[in-house]
C-alpha cells in the first residue's frame, strides 16, 4: 500500500496523511515541489490502483507496472495518477523531481534505463534512453533550467565520453550525461576514473 503522511516543520504535529493506492503495490520514491505537492512512484498489480482518466495502462493481479502519482499540495487529491509503460522484466521505478513540480521517473528494463519527464500536471514531455550494458545505476537531478541530468558509471571501455569527440578511458569511469526538458542530449562528459 501507499501512505503518505507530511508533518508539520516542528515534526510534532501531522498536516496529512493519505492513503493513495490499490491493494497491492510498493512505493518506491518521493519528491516534493515548492508548493508541497509531493509526486511518488512504485510499482502496482492492484486492479484497484487509481489511474488519470486517458491513461494507457493499466495493473492486473498478473501484471505489474510502475506508476508516477501527484497530490495536491494538501494532499486531498490526485492531481494526476499514471502507470509507466514498461516490458515484462524491469526495476522498481526511481524518481527526481524539482521545485516546479516537473519528475523524471526511470527504470531498468531489458539491459536499458529508460526515463519519462512529466510537467506539473502529468503531461508526458519527453522520454529517453540509455544502454544499461554500458552504465551503472544512474543518479538523475533536475536543475532550474529544466535540464535533466544524470550521473553514472561505465562499466566497460565506453570509447565516446563526450559529444562529438573521442576520448578513451577506463573501465568504471565516471559520465555526467545532460538532457534538454524534450529529452535530446546536449553533453555527456567523461569526469575520469
């Protein structure tokens, strides 16, 4: 189940707590904007788990699939609540949000990271990949311009490490990868072994 509380500053006292999902799902991460919504991802196969009308899929007792959810500010609400399009074997969905309430939500999924950025109000803006055979576990942040970028490490001899040049470099080095708000890449920096 999903259950979010949001405490008071002095940690004392409780301003919500809600119960947001079906019968059988696992959060798996959190972000909160400037104005207190806070968007949450996992995964569900609870037929039961809320959904935004028009979504494109759904969970089934069989069937589990990530899914990215907003709550108003006072947690009242869904602002909107939307499964993540995945093949059968993936990762538990991670998250990165910022203060505009914009959220990137990726996850493993057949030797691939794949990401979705969602604006404010769910709206699909962009989606992308990268070849997990080449990288780690990634660290994604957003930044004030909207730019998302994502921290990771090679796991073998990657040979391009930054954009239209070639640099060699060593197995488990570290890569900053910089992607515009539509999801094209504007850098991928080597930063060394």
């Amino acid at each position: 189940h999903t259950f979010v509380m949001r405490f008071q500053p002095s940690g004392l006292a409780i301003d919500y707590a809600t119960w947001v999902s079906g019968s059988d799902d696992l959060p798996t991460g959190i972000a909160v904007d400037a104005s207190g919504a806070a968007t949450l991802t996992g995964v569900t196969s609870a037929p039961d788990f809320p959904v935004t009308s028009g979504s494109f899929a759904a969970a089934t007792k069989d069937n589990a699939v990530g899914f990215v959810a907003k709550l108003s500010p006072d947690g009242s609400a869904l602002t909107y609540s939307i499964p993540v399009a995945a093949p059968t074997d993936f990762s538990a969905p991670e998250l990165a949000g910022d203060a505009a309430g914009n959220a990137v939500v990726f996850l493993y999924s057949g030797d691939v990271y794949r990401f979705w950025r969602y604006d404010a109000h769910g709206n699909l803006t962009a989606s992308w990949s990268l070849n997990a055979s080449r990288v780690s576990e990634p660290l994604v942040a957003l930044e004030a311009e909207d730019n998302t970028y994502v921290l990771s490490q090679n796991l073998g001899n990657y040979g391009r490490a930054a954009r239209n040049s070639l640099q060699s470099c060593s197995a488990n080095s570290d890569f900053l990868t910089v992607f515009a708000p539509d999801g094209s890449l504007l850098q991928a920096t080597w930063l060394g072994p």
